[in-house]
C-alpha cells in the first residue's frame, strides 16, 4: 500500500492503495465516482474512459501511480450541471439507449472537441473508434458530436 495525492475534477484527494490499482477502481470503490463504468477491463471498449491532463484515456488499465500529479477528470467533473455542449447534445438526439457506455462516449467526445474543436468527420470517426455501443447509436453519437462542435 502506498498514499496517493490525486486532483480529480478539481478537487485533491488521498488514497491509501497498492500501486498498481487501476484509477477506475481507485474512483470507484475509493471515492465513490461510479459514473466511470466498468466494461471490459482490458481499455477495449470505451466504458472507462476519463480525462488525464485533458486527454482521453482507459481508466482499467492506468495505474493510480501513474496519475499522480495529473489532473484527472471524470464525467461527474465535466459540468457541474450536465450542461457542456457534449451532454447537452447527447439529449437533443437522444443518444441514450441503456446509458452504459455513454459516459465513456462523453469523455472521449468532450477530450476530441477540446484538442479539435471543429473536427471533419473523419476526425470523429477517428477519435470515437474503440468505444463501443452495445446499441448501436453511432450515427446519433457522430451527429451529436457535430452539434456540440458546432455549440462550443
């Protein structure tokens, strides 16, 4: 076990925790962040993706030692309010089927529209390859990301 100062949505916590625990389970079993969701556990499909210093990444397989000092952010830190542009166009096309994998969708959007704020298609397809949708709301998924790009 070792201690871990970690900034997660702004804010710093610390966790007593072996090295190599993956931050999806320090979030979720430490300090009660249960919106990053568990999926594959290999970083295939998208479910647990956060934001490390503003770039998408898979939780499952990131060891807590290895975010020290970055600042990490979830899809409970995205918007105080579920009002970024990214959420508040996942509801105008009524993305969600189960939910499941959309808050990895989110995050993976919301790093792609930071770093690309007016990105192609192809840029989409691109950056939202890997995270999978058990229900099949790609085409809702691509139009969502080109309203949000276009309400930044």
């Amino acid at each position: 076990m070792a201690t871990f100062n970690l900034t997660i949505n702004g804010t710093s916590k610390q966790v007593d925790v072996d090295p190599s625990t993956p931050v999806l389970w320090v979030l979720r079993d430490h300090l009660d962040l249960v919106g990053t969701k568990f999926g594959c556990g290999i970083a295939q499909c998208g479910a647990c993706t956060i934001h490390l210093d503003g770039n998408a990444v898979r939780s499952c397989q990131l060891p807590v030692s290895a975010a020290e000092g970055a600042s990490i952010t979830t899809i409970e830190g995205l918007s105080e309010n579920g009002d970024h542009p990214v959420q508040k166009a996942w509801m105008e096309h009524d993305v969600p089927q189960c939910g499941y994998c959309q808050a990895g969708q989110i995050m993976t959007a919301a790093a792609l529209l930071q770093q690309n704020p007016n990105p192609s298609e192809e840029d989409i397809e691109n950056a939202m390859n890997g995270n999978i949708c058990r229900c099949g709301t790609y085409l809702r998924i691509k139009a969502a990301v080109k309203t949000a790009a276009q309400n930044l």
